[in-house]
C-alpha cells in the first residue's frame, strides 16, 4: 500500500513537510503525490472522527440500518436504484451486498420519527423497492477502525532500558 | 543482619542511574523518551489466545522446556524464514524472556575467572551476570567505530583468550545493526579463536535498512552460536515475558538444567499468546515496523537540526545521540532537560563504555504526537 495513505489514515493532519521527513523524500514531491492521489479520487476527504455521544449540548440523532430489497431494472442491475436512494441526505451510507436482501442503507434523522417518516414515505414507495427492514442502532462502539472510547492512559513504566 | 548480603552481589555494580530513573518515575506528565519498550499494546488475535487459553482452563505446569508447539512452531518459522534448521525437541529451550536466556547461558558455560567479551555501549546485564556466574567480563568499546564492533578492534581482545562473546543486534541502545558481511568476518575470528557467539537478535526483526542476518546462519556458525530471541520486542509483548535460546544440544540441555530448578517453565499462558504470536503474527509486525521506520526518520532528522548529531541506526527504536556539541554531560542534560521540560531521556552512562558521558539514549516507541512534542521541547531547552 501507499504509505502515504497508511500516514494520512492514521492522521489526516500530518503535513507535507513531516510526510517528506518520515519517509526521506522531498517536500515537493510529497505535496505532489498527495494532489495526485485526491485528483485520482483516491483521497476523498479528510474528516474528523467525532463521537457524537458525548456532545452533551446537541440534539441527540438517531441511526438506522435499513434492509432493503430491490427489484433490479433491465441493463441497469441496482445501480440506478441504489442512486436515486443514496442521493437523500438523510443516507450518511449505502452497500450493495450478497444474501438474502440487496442494499444496506444507513440513515440519519433527529429520532425515531423522522427515520420511520423517511422509510415509509421516501424509500419503500420507490418503484423497485420491494421490502424494508429497519433496525435502529442503540449503541456504537466501533466506526471505521475507531474505537469510542476515551484513550486509555499508557501503561508502560515511563523509563526502562 | 550485618553481612548478610554474599560479597558477589556487594560487589555489584549498582546502576548508576538509579536515582535518576526514580526522578522520572516520580514526576507526573513526563514526555518519556526513556522507554525500553514498544509503544503499542499486544495485537488482539494474541492476546485473546491467551484469554481463551485461560478459559478452556490451561493453567498448569508445561514441560520444563516449554510447550512442544511453540517450540516446533518456533522451528518451522525459522526453517521457512532463512533455512535455520533446530529440532524442537533438544535444540530449542523457551524462557523467561531473552533476560533469562543471557542468564542460563553464562551459567552454563563459565567456570571461574571465564573471560567474555561484551562490546559497548551494550544492553545493561550482560556484564553484571557474567560477575554473578563468576567469570570476568571484557568490555569492548566501540565508540570510534560508530558504535560497531569491527574485526581489528575484536582482535586487539584476544590475548584475553575469552570463551565467549555477547553480541546484541540491533543493538540497545545505538539501534547498530550489521550486515551479513560484516557478521561472517567476526564469525571467522570466532571460529578461528574458538569463542562461542551468544547473539542476544531480540530487535532483529525490527530491522530497517537490510535483512537481518541470524548469526547461526552463517557458514559454520551453528554449532559455534546460542541464538537468543523473544517475542517482546517484535510482536510488543514484553510484559508476557516470552523468549526463546536455540544452539547445540548439549548447551541448550546444560541450560534446561539450570532452567528447570530455577524457573520450571515459563507461564502456560503466555506460551499460549507467543503461540498464537508465531503462528499468525506476522502482519502486525510488518505494520509496526514501517511505522516505527518512519519514526526513525523523523527522529533522526529532528535531533540533527538540533545539534544533537546522531547517526542513522539501521535497527531497533533507539537513537543514541551525541551531546559533544551541547557541552553537557548526559547525566546533567538528562537531568535539566527532565525538570525544566519534562522530557526523559536516558543517559548513555547506563550503557557502559568510555564515552557514555557524551551521549543520550532516546526511544522513538513513542507516538508521533509525542515526538514532535519532545522535540519541540528539546528545542526550547537547548534555546535557554
């Protein structure tokens, strides 16, 4: 893999400056190959990893996984469907995936009314939409390798040879 | 209780920076740089083994030499990694860590007023239990060859006919690694001279810049060679306290000897982990190891912008710079720079040779936030 990913995974904010430090190469081709891989789309984004829980002052949000089973459309296989659901954004996540349904939608909203409103007037009526099954999640412990908890303290002695 | 400590022990060399080490135990919010230790937490899959290992109720006694699976897991994985071939079942001993090892095999092999060759700045207890087994330890300073222990100055050393020598790569606390060339000239001197190599290979895989070379794996050199490595520092175990002698039979059964009255075996738990560590490990290390190259680097970089010139160590997590240029004693720059900037460091005299005085040990098994900030701090002091 890149390693230059495997730094801005870890840390989206290490600079060019230290990227060139750490891996010996100069400072403008680090710059460069970071803008070559967001021009490939390779690099998408840089966010914050936030753990909403404990923003005590916010309007707390309510998430589900939906299951939804599609009819596919003729040359269009779930692409076309799977857009025309995915471009609400209500959607934070959309998959496509193998089993006993078809996508698996993860939607936002304010509680639980907001989401069932969401299912039952935007996404079952969708025309290819043959079946949802909406599960809403209680508690989150691990999101994109992060675990949500406070960093636990260093156990190491601090000096030893 | 007047007397009642043995003269050996009284004659000990007690380590001169206990204190020191005290200071920096009793301070809170301390930027260490002074740890011996890697900074991540032992790969789940291996520390789960070890819990269900607890839970399917494995808590006896293994075999004195260690549980046979890991030994033969042991074997294959060095059979499959560059051809080292030692039966599991009399050429490999499991135990308490490499410390343990260094201590067996020293036993084992000197009878009073032995010599052993131990090149400086080296790990601390090499010399230490040498005197315990009653031999005599000769100190081979590297300084002036960058820290490396060449065949002209390992040749000015044998008039001391020594039976055996200590050779720890990469070493702590210089990160000094060698080539496979470098390691077949000393491997013939030693050959020639008949002086058993003890390789103490516990950063070998944490070798950054070429392969690390198993001292055994030189022509020749396995019947000449007690192989000692662990799994502390590779797959951050260290707290488990697993390591691992391989050499001849008739050594490693002297060593069983000494092992099965003194310790038994090492705790089945932690067998188990190691286990599960040989087994299916690999990939944790490989990852930890470009993370800790890249630390090096910038490490390395930073401490040379801030005249604490420094070489680049191909191996382990040290770097051992030189404070010529700063004017301190490293027991006096260790000590400042701990209480004006809370940074620790180790002072090079811990590790023996002539010229520990002039360098610092600095360990970058530190997360990258926390070597910035040191360095930053660094960077204040050395501006006051």
């Amino acid at each position: 893999m890149n390693e230059i990913i495997e730094i801005l995974e870890k840390d989206a904010r290490t600079t060019p400056e230290e990227i060139a430090k750490m891996l010996k190469i100069k400072v403008p081709v680090a710059k460069e190959a970071i803008k070559k891989l967001e021009k490939e789309g390779v690099i998408l984004k840089y966010k914050t990893v936030i753990n909403k829980d404990l923003l005590k002052s916010e309007e707390p949000t309510v998430r589900a996984l939906i299951e939804v089973s599609i009819v596919p459309q003729k040359d269009l296989g779930f692409d076309h469907i799977a857009e025309r659901i995915y471009s609400f954004p209500e959607v934070s996540s959309c998959y496509l995936i193998s089993g006993t349904y078809d996508l698996l939608v993860i939607v936002e909203g304010k509680n639980i009314q907001t989401v069932s409103k969401f299912v039952a007037e935007k996404l079952s009526c969708l025309e290819n939409v043959r079946r949802t099954t909406t599960h809403f999640m209680l508690k989150k412990y691990k999101e994109d390798g992060v675990i949500l908890k406070h960093k636990e303290e260093n156990k190491r002695i601090a000096i030893s040879y | 209780m007047k007397n009642i400590v043995s003269k050996k022990v009284n004659q000990m060399q007690p380590s001169g920076i206990r204190a020191f080490f005290d200071l920096v135990l009793g301070m809170k919010d301390v930027i260490s740089l002074g740890v011996g230790e890697p900074d991540f937490v032992t790969p789940w899959a291996i520390r789960e083994a070890g819990i269900y290992s607890l839970e399917e109720g494995f808590t006896s006694y293994t075999s004195n030499k260690g549980l046979y699976k890991l030994r033969l897991g042991i074997s294959r994985y060095l059979k499959n990694k560059c051809g080292l071939d030692y039966s599991p079942d009399d050429e490999i001993l499991i135990t308490v860590g490499v410390s343990e090892g260094v201590d067996l095999i020293l036993r084992s092999i000197i009878n009073p007023q032995d010599k052993v060759l131990v090149p400086v700045p080296s790990y601390v207890s090499y010399g230490p239990v040498t005197e315990l087994a009653g031999g005599i330890p000769i100190y081979i300073d590297t300084t002036k060859e960058g820290f490396k222990l060449t065949p002209k100055n390992l040749s000015k050393h044998l008039h001391h006919k020594p039976k055996a020598i200590v050779l720890n790569y990469p070493c702590n606390p210089t990160g000094v690694s060698y080539t496979k060339k470098e390691l077949s000239e000393i491997n013939r001197i030693l050959l020639k001279h008949n002086i058993l190599a003890i390789t103490d290979e516990v950063y070998g895989d944490l070798t950054y810049d070429f392969e690390h070379t198993h001292f055994a794996s030189l022509n020749g050199a396995k019947e000449n060679t007690v192989y000692l490595d662990g799994f502390s520092k590779s797959y951050a175990m260290t707290g488990w306290r697993v390591g691992f002698a391989c050499g001849p039979k008739e050594i490693i059964s002297a060593m069983t000897k000494i092992h099965q009255y003194t310790i038994m075996c090492v705790s089945i738990t932690s067998q188990m982990a190691a286990y599960e560590a040989i087994e299916a490990g690999r990939k944790s290390i490989e990852e930890m190891k470009r993370e800790y190259k890249r630390r090096r680097e910038f490490v390395i970089d930073g401490l040379n912008s801030l005249g604490l010139s420094c070489s680049k160590p191909q191996g382990a997590f040290y770097a051992y710079p030189s404070l010529k240029k700063i004017g301190m004693n490293s027991m006096e720059f260790a000590e400042k720079l701990l209480k004006k900037q809370k940074v620790a460091v180790v002072p090079g005299t811990a590790f023996g040779g002539e010229n520990g005085k002039d360098y610092i040990r600095i360990s970058y098994a530190s997360s990258f936030d926390n070597l910035k900030e040191a360095l930053n701090r660094m960077k204040t002091f050395l501006g006051d």
